[in-house]
C-alpha cells in the first residue's frame, strides 16, 4: 500500500503565522504537524508515501528532505493551483499506479494512529474506507450518513447536515478511485471534490464503508487548534534534559530540555519543551509550553503557549494560551503599548 499525504493547502485561519511559514510546518509539542501524519502513515506499515505539495514546495522539502529521517521515502507531486482533494488524486495517479492507497490530510494529528484502520482495509477490500468522527457542528467539513457501516450519501459542508458525522481527513482507496475522479466535474466552488467522487463510487454500487474514529483528531487549521494539540501531545511528554540547568533553576515534573539549551535562574513546570540552543533566564515557564530553538525569554512568565524557533521574549509579566512566531520579538515599552502588527493578527491586551 502507497500513501497520499496533502500538503498543499494555503492555511488562510493560520494568519499571520502561514503568511511565512506552511501551516503544516507549524509546530506541536516541538515537531511540525506534517511530522505525525507521516509517523501515523509508518506505524502503519506505509513507506512509500507520495506528498503534494504548493506554493510553500521548498520549505516542505526542506523540512521532510526525502524522509529517511522519518523511516518512510518520500516523492514530492507539485499542484500548481488547489483544484481540490480528488484533483489531488488525479496528479499523484503516475506515483499511485496500481495500488491500494491511504490518503491523508497534512494538517491533522491523529496521534492514536491509523494502524487497526489500515489493517481492517488490508483485509475486508472495499473500493473506499473513511474514517469519520462525530463533532458538534457538522457544517463546515464533508458530512457522512451510513446504513450500518455502509456509507450512503456524502455531503461537502451541508449548512442542514442530516449526520453529525464528519470525515476526519484519512481515506482508504483501492485504485477504483482513478475512475471515479476521471467521471466527476468540478464543483460549484470549482474543484474536483473527493466527496464527489465517492459519492460516484456509491451510486456506482461499489463498495464503500466507514468507521468511526474514537481517538485523539484535531484538525489543527487555526490558533485554538494548535494549542490545543499541543497540550494534548506534551501530556503524553517524557522528561528528558540534556541541556544545562544551574542551580538556582529548578524543573518539576515532565520536563525537556534539549542539547544546547540553558536554564538559568527559572523555574519550569511540566510537561514542557525547551528547545535547543535556547536560553531561559529570570523566566517561570508554565505547563504545556513548547519553546522552540534559538529563542532567548528573559524575565518573562508564559504557560500554555508555542513559541516559535528564534523568538524573543523579555519583561513580560504573563503570556497565556500565545502562540509567537518564529524570529518575534516581544517585549516591554517605558509607558504605553507599540505594537507592530501584520495582516490578519489578533493581539489581546489585558486592561
């Protein structure tokens, strides 16, 4: 079996961040998000994995290279425009040929794993197998109604969805899908509509089934989102410090702090990640913050956050639920608030 990962998208709710940066870059508990969807792909036996890829190609490259680090091999497929998810399907068929296939979304963390979904398609065969979940407010993902485990009808962001039930973002697909895409038009929003293409599969009589995902999935396309999964993964955290940490500091608790990094004269409480090369002075560091590398946090308390690699934070009384970017800079002013803010940025100030 082959894997179709996607990570091509423009991630318009990750502004300011995926102004400069693709937002499955963005990282979780220390890692880019990119990361656990192709650990998901390995851990399930899935090595040659195919990733499409935009206008952020070279930064993913760069990032992934060619994914020995990761234990899987990697072929980049460029899409030039985002066309949709079953036009996706259609430039990766010479990487897909003839084979089985999963496709899975780059934006979303499913730290569970795949695997018992994977294995369940290995043996049963239908032309197409979703993994969906049930969510509060279907309306704004592609909706399922099943007879059983059969599915029946699929919907793209119905505003009167008839199921609570949503993809999550992972498929299944025997190379029957090849013919359902090259039968579908585009959609009213001018893309080729994977929904649509399994719907044909559906009408078509083929077999097509759907199985409820019960564990850890978030969809990390906007701020909320990423803090959210990043709590979730530093929970699972191990201590490990590798770092220096004077004496005056001290660590309670889940705590990493990578090769290069210093602690000076701070507290930190678990679980927490500070990156490599960074410098923690004068600083309280709450549980589930990850502090990427480089940075530099003087004098500063912070809890619940992500800080992105290179940043700087000085004086700060306390940063909750933030998220920095990479090469900020925050810090304090003699009187007033400065603030120097770039489109799509959401600043809140304490009265």
């Amino acid at each position: 079996m082959k894997a179709l990962v996607l990570a091509g998208g423009s991630g318009t709710r990750l502004r300011p961040l995926s102004h400069s940066m693709p937002k499955q870059l963005v990282p979780v508990a220390g890692r880019p998000v990119l990361e656990y969807g192709l650990e998901s792909l390995r851990n399930a036996g899935i090595r040659d994995i195919g990733v499409v890829v935009g206008g952020w190609a070279s930064a993913i490259k760069e990032a992934l290279g060619d994914g020995s680090r990761l234990g899987v091999r990697i072929t980049y497929i460029r899409q030039e425009q985002p066309l949709g998810l079953a036009h996706c399907v259609r430039l990766a068929k010479p990487f897909l040929g003839d084979s089985n296939f999963a496709m899975f979304l780059g934006d979303i963390v499913m730290p569970g794993g795949i695997a018992g979904s994977a294995d369940e398609f290995r043996s049963t065969r239908p032309e197409a197998h979703l993994l969906v979940r049930r969510v509060a407010d279907p309306r704004a993902f592609g909706v399922v109604e099943l007879a059983g485990r059969a599915v029946r009808r699929l919907v793209e962001k119905p505003q009167q969805p008839q199921s609570d039930l949503a993809l999550t973002g992972v498929y299944f697909f025997t190379p029957a899908i090849h013919r359902a895409v090259d039968a579908i038009g585009p959609s009213a929003r001018g893309e080729l509509e994977i929904t649509d293409a399994i719907q044909w599969l559906v009408d078509h009589g083929a077999a097509v089934t759907a199985e409820e995902y019960d564990g850890y999935w978030r969809d990390t396309g906007d701020a909320v989102a990423v803090l959210d999964c990043n709590r979730h993964l530093l929970s699972s955290l191990s201590r490990s410090v590798r770092g220096d940490v004077d004496v005056r500091s001290r660590l309670s608790g889940r705590v990493v702090v990578e090769p290069g990094a210093h602690v000076v004269a701070s507290r930190i409480t678990g679980p927490a990640i500070i990156g490599a090369g960074t410098c923690i002075e004068n600083c309280v560091i709450d549980a589930y913050t990850s502090i990427g590398r480089g940075c530099l946090l003087n004098g500063t308390r912070i809890g619940g956050s992500v800080v992105l690699d290179d940043a700087t934070v000085s004086s700060v009384p306390l940063l909750q639920d933030s998220i920095i970017g990479r090469a900020a800079v925050v810090g304090p002013a003699s009187s007033h608030h400065r603030l120097v803010i770039g489109d799509h940025t959401r600043i809140e100030i304490a009265a």
